[in-house]
C-alpha cells in the first residue's frame, strides 16, 4: 500500500466515520424532538396538577377549620359535663342532708 492508497482509505474511513455520526445525531433529535401535542399534553397535565394543588389546600384549610370547630364544641361539652356533675353532686349532698334531717324529725 502506498502513499495515495493510504490517504485514500484514510479519507474514506473519516467521511464514513463522520456519515455515521450525522445519521446518529439526526436520529437523536428526531427521537428526542417534543412534538406540538407533548407539549399541549404537557400544558394539560401541568394544568391539573395547579387545580389539584388548589384542591389539596382547600381540603387542609377546610380540615384545619373543622377541626378547630369540634375541638371548641368538645371543650363546650367537657365544660357543661363538668358543671352537669357539680350539679349533681350538690343535689346528691343535698339530698343526703334532707334525708338525715328526715330521718331525725321521724320519732322512731
């Protein structure tokens, strides 16, 4: 082989070389290419997500506010529970007093 033969093959190895780099790199960007419809699905998606998001903070604020509601009512409740059983433990002392008044005033 000699100098032209060499220079030759050499030329024809790098323009095939380069061939298949150029058809590597177009079917890179072709299948890596974001078509007009992935975009408006990506539009979509990114919209439901947003309305979601909103969704999910009104469900925690409704929540939050829910929760504080019952926790006012319990303590309501555990306060008129608390005054309903000094109530009756009054009338239960006092009921004790009339009857052990009663039970003096009875002759026996």
């Amino acid at each position: 082989m000699d100098r032209t033969e060499f220079i030759i093959v050499t030329t024809l190895v790098l323009f095939a070389t380069f061939l298949l780099g150029w058809f590597a790199s177009l079917l890179v960007h072709r299948v890596a290419q974001v078509t007009h419809e992935n975009m408006d699905d990506l539009d979509h998606m990114a919209q439901a997500l947003h309305e979601a998001e909103e969704q999910r903070d009104q469900a925690i604020a409704y929540l939050h506010q829910r929760e504080a509601e019952l926790t006012n009512r319990l303590s309501q409740t555990e306060a008129e529970l608390r005054a309903t059983m000094d109530g009756l433990r009054d009338a239960r002392a006092e009921a004790g007093e009339l009857r052990a008044q009663i039970d003096r005033m009875r002759p026996d």
